[in-house]
C-alpha cells in the first residue's frame, strides 16, 4: 500500500516535467511530418516553422498550428475534403466470425457511417460459427457500382475462404484500393483473403495467431492486436475487434469521434496511427486531465 501511495506521490511530483518534455518531444516529431505534407509552402515559412523547433515549446505549438490543418490525421481536413456520410461494406459468408462481423458494423453505425452488410452467399441469410445466422442488407452482386469510403472483411473460417473466392468482391476491394481508399480485415480474412489478393504486398499486417505463418507469404507479418500500414488497418480476432473498429472510426473520421462513441461503450483504447509520444500530446494539448489520460491508456 505504502508503494502505492509513494509512487502516486512521485508521478504528481514529476507530472509536470513529464507534460513538458512530452510536448517538445511530439512537436519536434511532428513538425517535420507536417512540412512533407506541404510541399508548395514558401521557403521563407518552412525555415520559420523549421527554426521553430530550437525554441520554447509554446513557439513550436504556434509553429505546428500553423500547418495543423494540413495534416490528414486533422478532423477539419477530414471533414472539408470527404462526404459527412461514409459508406462502409461489410461482406459476409456461411463460416463468418459472427463477434467481429456484428461488432464492426455496430461501431461504426454508432460512429454515423452507413453500413451495408452484403452476402455472398446465394441468398441474405449466412451461417455464421458458433450456430449463429446473420442476414445481409443485400447481396454482394448489388454493391459492385457503389463507390464505399471502406472495406471491412470479418473472419472466422471457412468464411474468410468463402469470401476469398468471392470474384466479384475481389475485384470490388481491388478496385477499392487501387482508388486509394481504406481497406481492413481481422482474424483469419488477412491471410487468408487479403493476403492472396495481393493486398499486402510490401506492407505490415497482423492477423489471427493461428494464420500467421501463412501471412507471413505475403507480408512482413507483425504481433499486434491491429496494425496500420498504408491503406490497410488490420487485427487479431474477436477480442481484438473493438478496438479494430474504433481503429476504422479515427480512420474515417478522426479522433474526436472515437472519443465520443468510445465514451458511452466504456471502452479502453489506444491507436497504433501515432506514436505513444504523439497521442499523449494530442490530448495533453486539449486540455485532458491526467486522470483522463490515465483512462484512456490504462489497457
């Protein structure tokens, strides 16, 4: 007990040296990524922000600010060049992982995207494991001329392998990343779907631990409950998936929304898009308690 409270003690005492050096930290991190996103910038103000870094912390926060916008992890730059409204396919088959199918559409309707749960079956209704019956919106034959802000494939077998042989969803997500747009999956459906695509190639992926030698064919496979590289977000299993889903959420629309649908779920959260450094001084940075702080890496 005593331990406890000295060490409670010893964190009040070194919080504020913390925060300090967090935010230099970030910032000295950060500028030099937000300079790449702009290369038309004058030469005069990138050596001003550049420069910037060798001063006090609130001169580079004003520095950083300057450039905040351009960054495409910013929700104005979310909201100014993307539909408020995002469309989201979720394909399913007989042997779909019904957790991660059902949790992956839940959280991101929670978070306004508009969900289409698709079949790719002959008819809506998909046995899915564990006795489970899910029904579809519609049938994936209807979704090949919708253009979707992204693409979530569910696990579980032989589901992943069903959607696998699926041609026309391989040509829908192949023609969804060759546009640049979002594509996921967890569980087996990275190694299993994805991976024999060609949808990994040359990228770090994570999946389902008893998969992962055969991702490890087609991507530089990684242990982590998910993982960003590129336009791919990937993860583990069921009990991965929530935090694969809010994962998509920041992806579509930013922190803050995460922040407000995580919130009412109750749920701990972390991002694999920024380094621990970055995301201590986001929020440290919008005035969060470190009570808050606290909550929201205490996984």
């Amino acid at each position: 007990m005593l331990n406890h409270i000295y060490t409670a003690l010893l964190w009040l005492k070194l919080w504020p040296c913390f925060l300090q050096q967090t935010r230099e930290m970030a910032l000295r991190h950060s500028i030099p990524l937000f300079l790449s996103l702009k290369p038309s910038l004058p030469p005069t103000q990138r050596r001003t922000i550049s420069q910037s870094s060798s001063f006090s912390v609130s001169a580079m926060a004003s520095a950083l600010k300057k450039v905040l916008s351009l960054s495409p992890y910013n929700n104005t730059f979310r909201s100014s060049n993307c539909r408020s409204l995002k469309q989201v396919l979720v394909p399913i088959a007989n042997g779909t992982e019904p957790m991660e199918a059902v949790i992956i559409v839940d959280v991101l309707r929670r978070a306004g995207a508009e969900v289409t749960v698709a079949s790719v079956e002959k008819d809506l209704r998909a046995d899915a494991s564990w006795g489970l019956k899910l029904i579809a919106d519609t049938l994936i034959a209807d979704c090949t001329q919708t253009t979707f802000d992204l693409i979530s494939l569910p696990g579980g077998m032989p589901g992943a392998s069903t959607l696998r042989d699926c041609e026309l969803l391989e040509n829908l997500v192949k023609k969804h990343a060759a546009d640049g747009r979002i594509y996921a999956a967890v569980c087996a459906a990275p190694a299993v779907t994805l991976g024999p695509w060609g949808l990994l190639k040359g990228l770090k992926a994570t999946c389902h631990p008893s998969v992962m030698d055969k991702l490890s064919l087609f991507s530089t496979a990684v242990e982590a409950r998910f993982y960003h590289d590129g336009q791919s977000v990937t993860s583990r299993g069921p009990g991965t998936t929530m935090e694969f889903s809010l994962a998509l959420v920041e992806r579509l629309y930013g922190i803050d929304k995460v922040i407000e649908i995580a919130g009412p779920m109750v749920c701990r959260f972390c991002f694999m898009h920024y380094s621990l450094v970055n995301q201590m001084f986001l929020y440290c940075m919008r005035g969060f308690t470190r009570q808050e702080v606290f909550g929201i890496w205490c996984v």
